[in-house]
C-alpha cells in the first residue's frame, strides 16, 4: 500500500523525507531566508561596501594572476603532449601549415543585389576553375586541387 508521499510506481520504497520532515525543513528555509532579508536590509550600506571590496579584490586578483590563451593550438593540446613534438618538429622542419577551407568573395560595390549580380557571379566561376585546376609539383610527382 502507497502512501501519500511516496510515488506511484516506486515499488514500496519509503520515502526519504515524512511530510512533517518536508515542513520543518520548509519552515527552517524560511526563516534562515526572512533573516538574511531583514539583516541585508539593516545593514545595507555595509553589504554594499563589503560587496564593491570584494569585487575589486576578485578582479585585481584576476587581471595579476589569470592568463588569456586564445590560440586554439594549446587551448586543445597538452604542452608536451606527442602532437605538441610532431607540431613542433613539422613547423621547424617544414614551415607552418595552414590548411585553408572557406574563401570569401565579397563584390565590391556593397548594395544589397551587388552578389546576385551576373557579373559578379562570372567571376566567381572562373574563380572557382582556376582554384580547380591549381597544381604544385612535390619531387618527381605533380599533385593537384583534388589530391
């Protein structure tokens, strides 16, 4: 047989909490939350004192000790990790490697049709042909754009 706090379906478990338990705990928050109102509103001027001091320890604190790292190289990889060595070797030995995925094609006359254009879109279909066709020879061998 269920009782009226434990849920249905719960299989005869009891309750963690008796109803009287839920209202001295209800009542316990009430209080503690009725008493931290009427003393914050006592004591206004120096919760908001305390309040601007401690910001401005948190924040000189954090401007002296907190480090911005916006590159995502060492955001992501550990600073002696495996693939931090072969990074590292590759971009001594061979040069840095960028890998490019998106172009951008903006016409130069910036109304709103100026990209509908058909002038504007020939272009970028010869543009798109020649980075098609685009080679590079490594060695004896000839690698092109879909390579």
């Amino acid at each position: 047989c269920a009782s009226p706090c434990t849920p249905r379906g719960s299989r005869g478990v009891a309750p963690a909490m008796s109803r009287e338990d839920h209202g001295r705990v209800d009542r316990m928050l009430r209080r503690i939350a009725y008493n931290l109102g009427v003393g914050s509103a006592r004591f206004a001027p120096i919760i908001i004192l305390v309040t601007l001091g401690l910001s401005v320890f948190l924040g000189i604190y954090a401007y002296q000790n907190v480090v911005i790292n916006s590159q995502p190289d060492q955001l992501w990889v550990p600073q002696n990790s495996r693939s931090e060595k072969e990074k590292r070797y590759f971009d001594e030995h061979y040069g840095a490697f960028y890998r490019l995925e998106q172009l951008m094609f903006i016409p130069r006359d910036r109304s709103r049709t100026a990209g509908l254009e058909k002038d504007f879109l020939l272009k970028l279909w010869n543009a798109q042909d020649e980075l098609a066709n685009v080679s590079a020879t490594y060695g004896a061998k000839t690698l092109k754009f879909q390579d």
